[in-house]
C-alpha cells in the first residue's frame, strides 16, 4: 500500500494511526491547507470523530459495515415476505406528525445514520444462526433440570423458612435468564440484533383507520386517510396519505346538571373550562374537562364522585355546517337525589407497617387531632402532625390528600406512604400507613477523569453514611468522605500529583430552626422546610501549593408542592482558609502575575470568609421523560455581608481580624440553563449555557490589591466543562502560559487557571445504540475572564473581543446505562484554543519575543489534542 507524503503534520501519533489519518484523510487536509485555522479546525473535527468513532467500536461497528457490504437485511427473508423499510405521514397540514406516528402498528426497524441499511437486522440472524437447535433443546432441558432440583428442594419439610426464600430467589433468577433465551433468544439477537419488522397489510390498514378515528376526535369529521406502499427487492414503503378537509367548531356550550350544588361550582368555575366557543372541536379536550370537574368535587369534599357521571351530547344536525353545539351532562346517582358530601371523622397515622414485633398489639397516641398507632412510638408525633394535612370535621380534599402524602415523604423517614379512607357511619376515616426506611445506611461512589499522558489517572471516590430519625425528631444525620487524585506526565518520566481530601457532616431538621410567631411558621410549614446545619473540611494538596479549609453553614431548604422548584438560602457560610505551604516556584509565578497585573498572590493568604447565598431551581427533567424538559438554577452570594455592620474606619485601619486573616467581600451570581428535546428512536439533544460572575467590592483595607477568595472564582475545562482541555486549565480569556521548562511551544498545563467571569455553553446529542449502551457526539464551548481592569489585559473580559477568545472542543463518548448507574467516557479534541503568548510575559519567563504556540494540528495526538474522561453520569 502506497501511502501519501503531503500530509500536513497532523499530530505526532502511532505509526499504524498515522497511517489510518493519511489514506482516508489526506484529500480533506490538502484543502484545509487553504483556509484558516478556524475553517481547519471544523473539518479536522469531523475527521477526528468519523477515526475516534471507527477505533472506538471497531468490533461492532466494522462487524455491522462487514455486513453490509456481504449481504442484506433481506437476505433471510421468504420469497413472500418484505421488511417494513419505511412509513411516512402526508397531507396533514393542521395536525402534527409526531401525534399521528404515534398510532403506526408497525415500527420499523432502526437504520444506521439515516443510511438506507438496516445493520442490525443481520445481526439478529447471524446470532439466530449462532442458537441453533442443538442449543436450544439444550436450554430447554436446562431448565427442565433446574425445575426438578428446587422443586426436590422446597419439599423438604424441615427447610429453614429464610432459606426457602433464598432458594425461591434463586429459582426464579436462574430460570429466567434461560426462559428468556428460549423466548427472546440469545444475547446477540436480544440486544446488538433487531428482530425483522415484517411488512403486514392487515395492521397498514389498522392504522390507517386510527388515524382516521383520531382526526375525526379532532374535529376533522371528514377526513380521509389511505394507505399507498410499495415493495421493490423485499422492502416495503408505507405512506398515509392524508386528507383533513375542513374542521368543526364549537358554537354553542350548554350544561344539564340535576344537583343543584354540583351546578353552581360548575358554573362558578367556567373561566377554567379547557374549551371554549369558536374552537375546533377535540375529543381529547372534552376528556380533559372531564377530569378537571371531577377533581373540583373532589377538592370540594366528593369523595365518591367519578367521572363517570360525567358525559357529553356532541350535536352536529341543528347547527350550520362545520360546527357542533355541546352539551355538558352530570348525572345523579341511580339511587340518590344528589351527590354526598364527605366529612373526616378521624384520622389515623400507623408509621410501622411491615416492621415485625413480638408486642400483641400496637399502642395509640394522640396529638393534634391525629391517632398515631405503632409498637414503640419512635418518631416525635409533633413532627408527624405537622406533615399530616388532614383533621377531622375537615371535608375531604384530593389536594390536602395528596399533600399529605408529599410532605410525609420528604421526611425521607419512610419507605412509603399511603392514604386510604373507610367509609363508617356515613362518613370517611382516614387512614395513613407508613413503612419505615432503612435507618443506617452506607453509600460507595467512585469514578474516574484520566488524560492517556498521564502515567496515573485521576480517579475520585467518595464513602457517605447517614441515619435517619437521629435524635427522634425525623432528624437526619449525614457523614460523607470523598477523595480525588489527579496526575499528569512531566519530562524525565515524572508526575505531577494533587489531592483533594473533602470530609463534611450535616444534621438536617424537618422545621424551621428560629423563632417565629406560630401563625407564620404555620404558613411556613406547607412547603416542607428543612434546617440544616453542616460541618466540613477540605484539604487540597497541590505540588505548589497545600490549602486548609474549615466550613460552617446554617441554612433552610424547601420545596414547592409540585417538587419542579427548590429554594436552598444559606444564613451564614463561614469559612476559615489557611494556606499551610506554597513552593518557591510558584510563589515566584505569583509575583511574575502581579507584575503582569494579575494580583492572585492575595487569594491565597490565610483568610476568614464569610457570605449569604440564595440558590433558586427548577427543573422538569427526568431521564425517561418523551417530551421537551428545562432545568434552570440562579444562585446568588453576598460575601463578607456581616462585615458591613463594622465601621468604615475599623475596614479602613485594620488588613487583618482575628489575628492573622484576611477579609473578604464580594458579590457572586451564576445562572445555570439546560434544555433537553428528545427525538424518535431512542435520541435526545441536550443543551446547556451555563454564566457566572463573580466581583470584590466595598471598603476594605487593601483597596488597590482587592481580590476574590480562591475558592470564588470560577474555572473551566474537564469532563464536566469544555471538554478537550484538563480540568481547570481552560483561561483565562486569550492569556497563555508558555512551558518554560520544555520550551516547546506548548501551553503550560501545571498551573490552574481561573477567572471572575464564566462562560459555557454545550450541544450534545445522545443516541440509544443497543442495550444499555449509548452513544453521544458533543461540542462545549466557552472560557472565562477577569473582570478587574487591575487585571492582565490579555484576560480581561471585553465586549468587542470575548467572542474571539471562545474555546471549543467536540468529540464523542458512550454511555452504559444500568438504571441504576449510568458510566460515561468521553473522548474531546480541541478545536479551537483562543490566544498567543504576549511579549510581557514572554519576557518575564526569559523567552524569546518571537517565541510562539504549536499549532494545534501539530502536536501530540493524545493528551495534548484530545483529552479522555471517565465519570459517573450524564456531563448535564
């Protein structure tokens, strides 16, 4: 094989890799050779993510393209069968496509990248040809054998009964995985294969009539739907052709309710009705209004009212043509002349269900209007009370209902929660049931973010403890350790190592933790306040510099009743920050920055800090959600807040308190945005912009050196940042720091980078691929800037300038979901890295003025172009 010599020097790379980048990329970079770097930069990009991609899932994805090139997805059919390749919607202009897909009877099977292939269908058969019969009548004894064995197991008579459970356990796990083989077939066809969608003209015609009903439901009284496909080479297309025709509205609404009650809420609640006049009709908002009634009984105290009662009289003679009147009708019960009105008489709370005693009977206690039923009573009934929002002499209410249920659960005391009514003497009894949680309970977590040049990786880990109702009163008691290691390859085979060492203890309280007037506290208790009070240490030990920090926080959260908003407000966060050791070196890089105008020596002297926060969030997002989410949080800090009670003159005359520390205030805000679009087949589009700012302000007896605490500003890059560079290296603005050791052209990557302004922003696409695996393909871009114009102009935050100093890194990943845990690994490449090293700080550093960067296309492929990481969860 003849190879290319015009490649451009692309990276320094393995010789077997280099090649793979000349034969299939060397056309593309001849053309890149002219334009410019940014132009480069996105193509290089896509080479880079076909490689990664192709090395990446080389044993499935060559497999897949082996296939394909070597037989079809046909290729097993019957003569008389034809694959269902496609089926589209046409015609419909007032009625979206994504409500009519939904009633296909048939989906077909998935194609790879839009490509007309079906891959995965031959991988069905190859594995189906891998079970063969031999196999399968091997499984089937199997599980005959295994039948026999715990069937002869379990009849022994003096079997222990915990260890007859176990072997029911046993039997049932064992037997399944091979009834599932027998039913669903090996792991190759369950999982990476996809059984053949075979075209059926019966189910076409199925679903052409449902969607001719569901257009009549929405008003299209009219319309017409048939179905067209075609067959060429054992491959179906299907397409509905749709004909809406003109739809019915709504003239005139009316209503006949026979109890007269029941009436006058209806009535009184028209504003509300979910369909009006002049509106095309649509069965699914009669349906709606539907329900929406009966949950106003409900919440008015009509425990036995259902929507049954309630039907509509569509007319579509007597009006002109294209509308409809209609007609609201609530019935009585066949036996009754009204609707009952239901009253609580009791209420009772049994907090210990499922929970084995040798007592006789549980003992009752009362308090509040609430009977509470249990063996031993080791929750604080006032507690308890307080999240029960039912009494009697109450109406029954769903919402108070539901409420209850809410609010008992966020104890987080309890495994579940229940509310059921009995009926007794023509009235309801409420009845709570509740299954205590585990009360202790240990958590281990751990996960890894690792760069392939560095000799050791950087895993993190983290052990947590908690017991639950510590003191009596619901409280509960948390106690988490977590550790990180971080590591990166030097000259002469060297490392360079960090640690960081957080523990942190918090006791959290369901109320409200200061005195308050009962009437506002009562107000305050339907949100579900919690107090909390945390303890915490963080050791940070760099190879320049070793940071100590003590914490304190006393703050309250809650939650609104549909648990989309959280509110955390911190009263006081106090912090004690000592800097036990910091190396000649880079105390000397210190002085080199404040030379430049940067005066970050003053962040880490030892200092005493002290702030406010409010932490605002919304979120609607769940993992298995199918229609559009958002996720926002806002959270604002006012730093050295309390200082502002002292005098002017006492900030003024004094550098330090308490002895030896530093003050600090400041003002911090960061607002973080995500938005999330799923997709047919199993995809979603994930997009987040993520802003902070964060600046020193007010009187303070350093005025010309002011600074933020270390730990308040903002960093970038890492697996969950801009991937492509390591963590908190990315910044800040255009400034660089040269390598002074290797005098390489490389960016010094020893050195943390931060900034008082940050900017992030990510499109990332994710793609169920087979099984619990799933792909993604990302592009993060962003940086961060200082804000002081004290500061070194090469990163300093300016309107005409910030959007050249953009970073951008892409780059693919797979994510292995269990449910229970979700593995990331992601590869980046930089894309774009903004700034050159300036004169000044050449010639600090003893540099040459023409001394300038690697490009990026020229350096090490791995490490310095693309960055790997490996973590627990999606990135956002």
């Amino acid at each position: 094989m003849k190879y290319e010599k015009s490649m451009i020097g692309l990276c320094k790379i393995t010789t077997v890799t280099q090649q793979i980048w000349s034969v299939l990329f060397t056309p593309c970079l001849q053309i890149t050779s002219l334009l410019d770097s940014r132009k480069k930069s996105v193509i290089f990009c896509a080479a880079f993510m076909a490689t990664y991609y192709g090395l990446l899932k080389k044993q499935i994805l060559l497999f897949i393209l082996m296939l394909c090139v070597g037989c079809s997805a046909t290729k097993n059919l019957k003569p008389h069968e034809a694959l269902l390749f496609s089926q589209t919607i046409a015609g419909n202009k007032q009625i979206k496509e994504e409500e009519l897909v939904a009633f296909f009877r048939q989906k077909p099977n998935r194609r790879l990248l839009k490509l007309p292939i079906n891959p995965y269908v031959p991988i069905y058969f190859w594995g189906k040809q891998k079970y063969d019969s031999i196999k399968i009548k091997a499984d089937s004894q199997k599980l005959v054998t295994l039948l026999a064995f715990y069937d002869k197991a379990l009849q022994d008579e003096d079997i222990d009964p915990t260890k007859k459970q176990k072997l029911i356990a046993q039997r049932e796990k064992k037997t399944a995985k091979v009834r599932k083989r027998l039913t669903e077939g090996n792991w190759l066809m369950r999982t990476v294969g996809e059984k053949p969608v075979l075209f059926d003209s019966v189910l076409m015609y199925k679903t052409a009539s449902q969607l001719q009903l569901f257009l009549q439901q929405k008003g299209f009284f009219e319309a017409k739907v048939l179905p067209i496909y075609k067959i060429d080479q054992q491959r179906a297309k299907v397409v509905y052709q749709i004909t809406e025709n003109q739809a019915h509205t709504i003239r005139n609404i009316s209503y006949q309710i026979a109890d007269t009650l029941l009436k006058k809420l209806v009535l009184k609640d028209t504003l509300l009705r979910v369909f009006q006049s002049k509106q095309r009709y649509d069965a699914n908002l009669l349906e709606t209004e539907r329900n929406r009634i009966t949950r106003l009984f409900k919440e008015e105290g009509y425990f036995d009212f259902a929507k049954q009662f309630i039907f509509f009289k569509v007319d579509t003679v007597n009006p002109p043509p294209y509308q409809l009147d209609v007609q609201l009708i609530i019935e009585n019960p066949i036996t009754k002349s009204n609707h009952k009105k239901w009253e609580i008489s009791e209420v009772i709370f049994t907090s210990d269900v499922n929970v084995p005693s040798d007592k006789v009977a549980r003992t009752t206690l009362t308090f509040d209007g609430v009977l509470f039923k249990s063996y031993t009573h080791p929750y604080s009934n006032k507690i308890l009370a307080r999240r029960v929002r039912l009494r009697p002499s109450q109406f029954y209410s769903q919402t108070l209902t539901e409420d209850t249920q809410r609010a008992l659960t966020l104890l987080e005391m309890f495994k579940f929660v229940n509310v059921k009514y009995d009926t007794v003497q023509q009235k309801l009894r409420a009845n709570i049931y509740a299954s205590p949680a585990t009360k202790y309970s240990v958590t281990l977590e751990g996960g890894a973010e690792f760069n392939l040049n560095q000799p050791v990786p950087g895993p993190f880990g983290s052990l947590s403890f908690r017991n639950l109702n510590t003191f009596g009163g619901c409280e509960i008691f948390s106690f988490r350790v977590q550790t990180s290691l971080e590591a990166q390859g030097l000259v002469g085979g060297t490392n360079y190592q960090s640690q960081l060492l957080n523990v942190n203890s918090s006791l959290a309280f369901p109320r409200v933790v200061f005195p308050l007037p009962k009437s506002t506290r009562q107000r305050i208790e339907k949100y579900n306040p919690v107090t909390k009070f945390e303890l915490g240490l963080q050791y940070e030990n760099r190879p320049q510099v070793n940071r100590l920090r003590y914490q304190t926080v006393f703050g309250y959260n809650w939650v609104s009743k549909q648990q989309r908003h959280f509110y955390t407000f911190n009263l006081a966060d106090i912090s004690i920050v000592r800097t036990p050791f910091m190396s000649t070196s880079f105390l000397e890089d210190l002085r080199r920055q404040q030379e430049l105008g940067n005066n970050f020596i003053f962040s880490f002297r030892s200092a005493f800090i002290s702030s406010m926060s409010f932490a605002y969030t919304f979120n609607t997002y769940t993992k298995t959600k199918k229609s559009n989410s958002s996720y926002f949080r806002l959270f604002l800090e006012s730093g050295g807040t309390t200082l502002n009670l002292l005098s002017k003159h006492f900030l003024n005359s004094n550098k330090v308190i308490f002895g030896d520390l530093s003050y600090y205030r400041f003002l911090k805000m960061q607002a973080d945005f995500r938005y999330y679009i799923p997709t047919k087949n199993d995809g979603t589009w994930a997009f987040r912009c993520n802003l902070g700012l964060a600046t020193p302000y007010g009187t303070t007896a350093t005025d010309s050196v002011r600074v933020l605490p270390y730990e308040k500003y903002f960093f970038a890059g890492g697996g969950n940042s801009i991937r492509g560079w390591r963590p908190q290296r990315l910044g800040a603005g255009r400034y660089l720091r040269p390598d002074v050791v290797k005098k390489d052209g490389l960016p010094n990557n020893e050195y943390i980078e931060f900034g008082e302004m940050l900017l992030e922003m990510s499109i990332e696409y994710r793609k169920k691929l087979f099984g619990f695996v799933h792909g993604a393909a990302f592009i993060d871009a962003g940086n961060v800037w200082m804000l002081s114009h004290e500061a070194n102009p090469n990163s300093l935050f300016t309107f005409e300038d910030f959007h050249k100093q953009i970073a951008v890194g892409g780059g693919l990943g797979l994510r292995f979901d269990f449910s229970f845990l979700i593995l990331r690994f992601d590869a980046a490449m930089k894309l774009v890295e903004p700034g050159e090293f300036d004169k000044k700080t050449l010639a600090t550093l003893g540099l040459p003025e023409n001394y300038r960067k690697t490009p990026l296309f020229q350096r090490p492929f791995f490490g310095e172009l693309v960055d790997w990481y490996f973590g627990i969860g999606y990135p956002f």
